[in-house]
C-alpha cells in the first residue's frame, strides 16, 4: 500500500488484561535494519522528504502494572508530504 503524502495514523487495537497506557514509535526502514524516526512518538505521523519512497512502520507497546508488551504493523511506502 502507498500513501500519497498522507497523514498515516495508528489505533492501540485490541489487547488482553486492560492496558494502562500505550505508547507509539514510528520506524523507517534503512537498508536492512529498521530505525526510529525521531520525534515521531504519536498515533499520527505525517511523512517527510526523508520517508520518500521508503517503507515504514509503527511499534505500539502497551502496558499495564503486570508489564508491557509490544505489537509492529505491516510496512507500508510513503511519499512525502512535506
């Protein structure tokens, strides 16, 4: 799936034992490897010039007072919106 300069967003989804709290982190693909894209920590994300024909992908951990757990997308390409 592309996404034309789109703003991508996120849901936690459905998880087990009642998560407290939920957290985001937005990766690019780099080569072989997958990197965290600074300051992209939110549902939303918007991709840069820098995501420009690249694959990307979300990490949502979450987390409840038994411990966190963590869930990754599929990848999708992105064209820049900005």
């Amino acid at each position: 799936m592309r996404r034309d300069g789109r703003a991508l967003r996120a849901r936690p989804g459905e998880w087990l034992n009642q998560p407290t709290r939920y957290e985001f982190q937005w990766q690019r693909r780099s080569g072989r490897r997958w990197i965290n894209i600074r300051g992209a920590t939110r549902a939303r994300y918007v991709p840069t010039k820098r995501d420009a024909g690249r694959r990307l992908r979300i990490t949502v951990l979450a987390a409840n007072p038994d411990g966190t757990t963590a869930a990754t997308s599929a990848a999708v390409s992105a064209r820049a919106n900005r």
